[in-house]
C-alpha cells in the first residue's frame, strides 16, 4: 500500500531534549512538508523540501530542524530552542508543487514535553 | 499576509440534512486557489475540494459543493444528503503567490441521526 507513515503515533520526552520526528513516504512524491496543528488554530507550515538535499523555511521555522538525504524520508527535529513544543505534527507530501498536485497527508505525531 | 478566516468554531447538522460552513478570507491576489479539507477522529487531512480563483463555476466533488464569490472573497462549502462519516474538523485553506497553504482554524461538523 502507498501512503504516509510517520512514528510513533505520541511521544514523550523531557524538556530540554531534542526529538526527532520521522516521516517516510512511498508514493515517489518530490515535495514534502511539515505542519504544526495547535488546538483552535489550523495547520502551520513548518519546512517544506521540494528535491532532495534541498528545504526551505515555512511559517515558524524556529527551533526546528530536517533534513531530505532521501527522497524517501523527511525527518524534523524539534530542538530545545523550540519555546513550546508540545503539539500535534503532520507531515504532507506531493508530487511536485500544489495546487497542481494534491497533498497528501500522514497520520500525525502527537508530541508532549514536559 | 493572506489570512483565512472560519467564523463558524462549531457546526450541527442532521442526518440528511444539508449545512454550509463559512470560509472568507483576504487577499489582494488575482490568481489563487482555495481547498477544504476534512481532518476525521484519526486527525488525517483529507482533501475534499478545491477551486481555482480564475474559474467562474463553482467545484462540485458528489455531496460536496463550493458556493466561491470572488468579490466578496467568500468560499463556502456545503454538504448534501450529510452522512455520519461526514462528521469531522473542516478546514479551509487559500494558496496563492506565496507558494504554501494557509489554513482556517477549523469548523467542527457534528451530525446528528
């Protein structure tokens, strides 16, 4: 089955501590994103990658970090600098640029810091 | 900045029944699009239509229709024949020169038997 995969489902770390997000997609899509989703508010783009070795910063970049090594996977770091952490991330991708092409999105990780 | 705005936090419809949640927003661009999305219990986004600013007739996706004004920049979803699994937080997104999406902040529809 082609889709979205991103692990674990919730995640708990202290504060203080980096974590790691994973995104793993299979559709051979070119662009991929990272969104934050706070209650009350919609979705705010935090990276996106359009090719490989190749991302740039959305709406609220600040303390985190990706990387795309492979077209696969697109990993976001949320790092201690991150204020306010705790939040739900959804990772998206698509075939090349919306609108042309839709977006499609994983499950989500829902982090908690503490 | 673009900004999108969904006045209407909650919503209720009846089984059968037919809503229409409200979506605005501002922008002093000519050439846009807007999409809704449907986000489910399991919180994974759905696309269920779009419109390109520079068509006239109005998207139409089976049960779900757009009513888009582009003067008033206004774009309303409306849901026919509603269905349980309708049931979900609804977000409207505009996407213009910028290159990335904005959301709303969500309409929840409940649907009632």
């Amino acid at each position: 089955d082609g889709g979205i995969t991103q692990s674990p489902k919730y995640l708990f770390r202290k504060e203080g501590q980096n974590v790691t997000l994973s995104c793993e997609q299979n559709l051979n899509h070119d662009a991929m994103y990272w969104y934050r989703q706070d209650p009350g508010q919609g979705l705010r783009l935090i990276y996106y990658s359009q090719i490989v070795n190749d991302f740039q910063k959305g709406d609220i970049a600040e303390g985190y970090s990706v990387s795309r090594e492979k077209k696969e996977s697109f990993p976001l770091t949320v790092t201690s600098a991150q204020k306010n952490p705790t939040a739900f991330y959804l990772c998206a991708s698509s075939f090349g640029s919306v609108p042309t092409y839709e977006q499609y999105f994983g499950p989500g990780t829902r982090l908690t810091v503490t | 900045a673009q900004t999108v705005t969904q006045s209407q936090p909650e919503m209720s419809v009846q089984e059968a029944e037919t809503v229409t949640l409200s979506c605005t927003y501002d922008t002093s661009e000519s050439d846009y699009y807007l999409f809704w999305y449907k986000q489910p219990p399991s919180r994974q986004m759905i696309l269920v239509i779009r419109q390109e600013a520079y068509k006239q007739q109005n998207a139409t996706e089976n049960r779900f229709s757009v009513n888009f004004q582009k003067a008033a920049k206004s774009f309303s979803l409306k849901i026919s024949d509603s269905q349980l699994g309708d049931a979900a937080m609804y977000f409207c997104a505009y996407y213009g020169t910028a290159s990335k999406l904005t959301f709303g902040t969500g309409t929840r529809l409940q649907v009632t038997l």
